[in-house]
C-alpha cells in the first residue's frame, strides 16, 4: 500500500510516518507539497497519505484544509495520530547562533519559533521552503554561508548538519495532529470497543448575512448534546465576507445524535460536507507485516 506524504527524507511527515506505520506493510511516497500528498490518494497514485492537519502552537495547517474543501472531493480522513514535534536549529556547521544571516524552513516551523527567531537572531532573514528537510538539504549546499535551518534531528542526520539548538519552538509542548487520508470509496474504519471518535466536516452558506446565522446552524449541534471540539473560518474563494466553517465533533457521523444533527444542519446550511469520521487515536489503516506488532 502506497503512503503519500510531504518529503523529502528527514521531514517531520516521514518522522511521523515511521513511527506510525512501524509493523505496518507500506510504500512510503514523499511528495514536494501538502497539497501534492492529498492529490495523490485523489488520483489513486496512493493508497493513503498522512498530512499534518493541526498543530498545539500555530493552529490549523491551511493548506491541508484548503486542499481538502476545494481540491480533493473523493478524498476522507480515515485517523488520525497525535505527533511531538522537537523542533532544532541546525547549520552545515558549528556556529554561533547569532551569526547566522539566513533562516530557512517550512511557513508552520518558522511560525511555532517566532518569539525564538526574534530574541536569538534578530538580524537573521527569514524564508520560506516546501518543507524542514529541503530547508537542512539547502543550508548544506551552502555549507560557505552561514546559514541556518529549523527541522529535526533526523533531517540534521541525513543531511550531514549539525544542530546548534535543539527544541526551539516558543512552547515546550509542541504536538502536530497529523490525519490519515483515504479515497472516500474505501470502507470506513473498523469501530474498535471503548474507542472515541472524531467527525470532521465542512459547511457554508446560511443565507442572507444576519445577526445570529451562525448561532442559528450550529445549534442543531448544540441542541442534541453534541460536543464541538473545534471550529474554523476559511475563505470561500467567492468574494469577501463569504466563508466556509470546519468543524470538529465528538462521535461517529452515521450514529445516534451525531447524525441526526448532521442531517439538522444540512437543512440550515447550502452544503454540509463530511470530511472523514474516524476512531481517536487509533491504529495506522495500514496491513500489519505478518508477525507484526502493534507499533
């Protein structure tokens, strides 16, 4: 079974999988971008793909979310999987933090270190890369230059770098929620005894723009007892003031309440899309090796 996932070697995507997906029968298929992972479970060039979808410091993963609204219709979250993200400094070679002239990474690292760049390299520029990993490969290009790269341990290790600071995100406990992607033709996840589940979805147009629209359709959540974890505006691509909101919700969207109040909300919004229903926390969707463990 192919895995996408945002490459190349030494990513925290591919440090995630790893983990994840130890014991587990797999192609690992790095790919340049977010966007590039979820397209392939679309096209059916992969099987799956794992793609960061929140992180605890800087929030939702836009284009994770973009792609999934606008780009990738036959494609559902089937997991999900909580992942610590260490985040380090790390150069061609042993420098003095303050002398480095150019930070480059990924948009999600360089925000989690905003407080960390600003304090510590206030003359340092700033760039933005496809991922960590291109950032360290480019840093040791340019080995001449002091230049310096935030990513992990493991990119530092494969590129040859050495790390200069090592857990450099503003807050200690940086965990990124990374979710399991599959074509929305595919069975849905086997219900595990005692297990949680998550429903994600995404709904726009309420009608004519009033006082309380909002209140109004989320109330056929609220109204059944149903625990919303998380909500988020995304603009709809179809002129100012005109959004989409994804939701969050506790249980299972073909059961009890749940369900009822999807159906609730699809009488109060244009469209009403389910992004995956998925168990919390549970096993990568992946076959096990023969012989293979949990994890």
């Amino acid at each position: 079974m192919k895995v996408s996932y945002l490459g190349p070697a030494g990513t925290f995507s591919e440090e995630a999988l790893r983990i994840a997906a130890a014991g587990c029968e797999y192609e690992a298929v790095p790919v340049a971008t977010i966007n590039a992972a979820v397209a392939a479970v679309e096209s059916g060039a992969a099987e799956r793909a794992l793609v960061p979808f929140e992180n605890s410091i800087e929030g939702t993963v836009r284009p994770t979310l973009d792609a999934l609204a606008f780009e990738a219709e036959h494609v559902r979250i089937v997991g999900e999987l909580d992942h610590r993200v260490h985040q380090a400094l790390i150069a061609a070679a042993a420098i003095e933090p303050a002398a480095v002239e150019l930070v480059l990474s990924h948009p999600q690292p360089i925000a989690q270190c905003a407080r960390f760049l600003r304090s510590e390299l206030p003359a340092a520029a700033v760039e933005a890369v496809s991922s960590t990993a291109e950032a360290v490969r480019r840093v040791l290009e340019a080995a001449d230059r002091p230049w310096a790269a935030l990513g992990s341990a493991a990119a530092a290790a494969a590129y040859g770098g050495t790390v200069l600071r090592e857990d450099v995100a503003d807050v200690a406990d940086n965990v990124t929620r990374f979710a399991w992607l599959a074509a929305s033709s595919e069975p849905a996840p086997a219900d595990e005894r005692g297990r949680a589940w998550r429903t994600t979805l995404v709904f726009d147009e309420l009608g004519d723009d009033r006082p309380g629209a909002l209140v109004e359709a989320l109330a056929a959540i609220s109204d059944r007892g149903i625990n919303m974890t998380r909500i988020e505006s995304r603009p709809r691509r179809s002129g100012l003031g005109a959004y989409m909101f994804f939701i969050d919700l506790e249980g299972r969207a073909d059961r009890g309440a749940v369900a009822a109040g999807i159906e609730a909300l699809r009488e109060r919004a244009g469209t009403v899309r389910v992004l995956g229903s998925y168990p919390v926390g549970g096993p990568a969707p992946l076959p096990r090796r023969e012989g293979g463990g949990r994890g």
